[in-house]
C-alpha cells in the first residue's frame, strides 16, 4: 500500500549552507548587512513584546553548548549554538549553530536554517546598529582586536552601516591578520595590520573585541582607552571569559542587551551587582541617552541575545521568497486524520 502524500504543513523550508551562501550573494553581503541591521533595530524597537530568558547553557571543560529561544507572540525561533575555542586547533569551527522558527498558533515550524553564517552576520548587524547609537558622530576608523571568523564581518558592518573605511588589525596569530588583509582586498576599505593591540587603536573611533580564549583575559587596559572611543566588546560571552581590564568599566558607560544574561556573560560580570548599565532597546528607542558628548566612552557589552536571532531569521524567511535557495523537508508527520498517526504509520508498509 503505498504511503498518503503528506500535506503542505508537512513541508518546512531548509537553507543549508549552500543555499545560505547563494542568498547572501544574490543580495550582496554589504546590502544584507545594512538591511539585517534594520531589522534587528526595529525588533529592539519592539522589545518589550517578546519573551525574554537568558539562554539555557550547558557548560564543560571543552566549551559550551546552548539553546536561544524568544517569541513575539505569533512566531517563536529557537537557536543551537556552541562555543568550544579548542576546535580551532583540530581544524574546526569555534561556532556552529543552527536554528528554527515556528508559528506560535499552530507550533509548526515554518523554517529551519543554518546558523552558523547568520550568527556571524546577525552578530555584525548588531554591533553596527549599536555603534549607530553609540559610537562618536563621523566615526571613519575601527581598531579590530581578534582577526578570527567574525572579523571581517564586523567590519564590513560597520562600513556598510557607519561609514568606516580605515581598518587597524591585531590578532596574536599574524595568520589571522593575514587571511584578514588578504579577505578585504577590494572592499573600499584601507586596512593597516599592526604589531600590538596598543598600535591596532591609535587613532581609532571605535575599537571592536572579539577574542575566543574561555578565560579572564585582559586584551584592552585602562591606560590603552582615550576619551570619546566606542568600544565594541563581543568575545566575552559566557561565564569566566572576559577581554577589558574592570577599570575601563569604571571609565565608561556600559550599555547591554538583557541585563540578566550580561551580568553573567559579558564584561560586567566582573563588577558589582549594582553596576549601572543601560539596555539598549532604551537607547533605540529614545528613553534613555546614548552618546551625550565626544568625551565619553561608551562600552556595547555584547553577549548576544534571542531576539536578535528572531530576527534574523525572519529576515532570512522573507528574502527567500521567490528565490529557490531553499530545500523543503519533510520533517512533520501530519497524518490526514490527526487521531490516526499509528494508521498512517501503517499505510507506509
């Protein structure tokens, strides 16, 4: 007997890779960038409507692995990801992910997707729609501290979205620098690979962290950071693994997406429980000042958040549209009659 067709629900788009690659070149990788990074705000901009929980995290020697859920109210979207920087030496990523989104009246998943690209995208809008708010008015020069797979991303964010065309590079691999250099060529921007940390923020408007080590580490210094800088910290994201010394806290204001999380995750996990933070869904939405004067320092303490993965998913699930980089799986089983799953199991003989 042959098996019944399964209906349309059944069906749940999946980009791999490949057809994740194909999107955001059919786009353009500065255009993608530049629209993630709208959209993302204008989820902040709607963030008291969603779920908030700071993500479910099992920890380990090796790394860690976590779940990212949130919902709107009429879509949910959860995201895998991982953390394990000894994978690099066995020529693995330092990050995977993969992720779903669902409809909230129906619990039918409506896409799955791999994350690992979109996290690293997602992750670079989000740094530039905070550096949007934050970072000092005519910003042209970004220090980029880590030169590891999120950092050309980051920077092209940044060029796309605030107009940075003047790259300082470090990372203590000059590997990684190299592969940083030889990446941008062409893109518009001028890149100076440097010799230190010290040297990579000279002159720099914003300076952009992003180490992968799960340890308290010190990449930046009090004595390192001038007035009027925006620092852009996103390598401190779990518990015990830091990159600023607790004195440029003390210098700068602090702003954070979900304070329950960051106070564990992020840079403030070394202060007081009371260390003043501004969210900064607050900023994007005018209830609260960001940058007030070209003196300050203002500090994006990023761990990142649920819903900036909600929304990059549904940026993914409109684009799609009409394009084809997508394969549909049938991954629910659906019975015609919902009673009769063990009847349809059957039929399949």
């Amino acid at each position: 007997m042959s098996s019944p067709l399964p209906s349309e629900k059944a069906f749940v788009p999946f980009v791999s890779v490949e057809n994740m690659m194909r999107l955001v070149h059919h786009i353009g990788l500065e255009t993608l960038l530049a629209e993630l990074t709208d959209i993302i705000e204008a989820d902040f901009r709607r963030w008291e409507l969603f779920d908030k929980t700071p993500r479910v995290a099992s920890h380990s020697r090796e790394g860690v692995i976590e779940l990212m859920p949130t919902s709107d109210g009429e879509i949910y979207s959860f995201k895998y990801v991982n953390g394990h920087p000894k994978n690099m030496a066995q020529g693995l990523q330092t990050v995977t992910a993969f992720g779903l989104l669902a409809e909230v009246s129906t619990g039918y998943p409506v896409l799955l997707t791999e994350m690992t690209l979109l996290t690293a995208l997602r992750t670079a809008a989000t740094s530039a729609m905070a550096a949007r708010h934050l970072a000092p008015k005519g910003a042209r020069t970004m220090a980029m501290i880590g030169n590891g797979a999120q950092a050309e991303f980051q920077a092209l964010a940044m060029k796309a979205v605030c107009g940075i065309d003047h790259l300082r590079l470090y990372d203590i691999d000059p590997l990684a620098t190299a592969k940083m250099v030889r990446n941008l060529s062409g893109t518009g921007l001028t890149v100076v690979p440097c010799i230190s940390s010290q040297s990579a923020i000279e002159g720099a408007d914003i300076i952009t962290t992003c180490t992968a080590d799960k340890q308290c580490a010190t990449i930046l210094t009090d004595n390192m950071i001038g007035a009027g800088v925006h620092i852009n910290a996103i390598g401190g994201d779990c518990p015990g693994k830091t990159e600023l010394h607790r004195d440029i806290l003390l210098r700068a204001d602090t702003f954070v997406e979900y304070p329950p999380q960051t106070r564990i995750e992020g840079e403030i996990q070394q202060m007081d429980p009371d260390y003043p933070v501004t969210e900064l869904w607050k900023v994007v939405t005018g209830q609260e000042k960001g940058r007030r004067d070209i003196s300050q320092i203002t500090l994006f303490d990023s761990v990142g958040f649920a819903v900036e993965d909600f929304s990059a998913l549904r940026y993914v699930r409109d684009r799609l549209k009409g394009t084809g980089f997508y394969q549909d799986l049938d991954i629910i089983a659906d019975p015609d009659d919902p009673r009769d799953l063990f009847g349809m199991l059957q039929r399949a003989r």
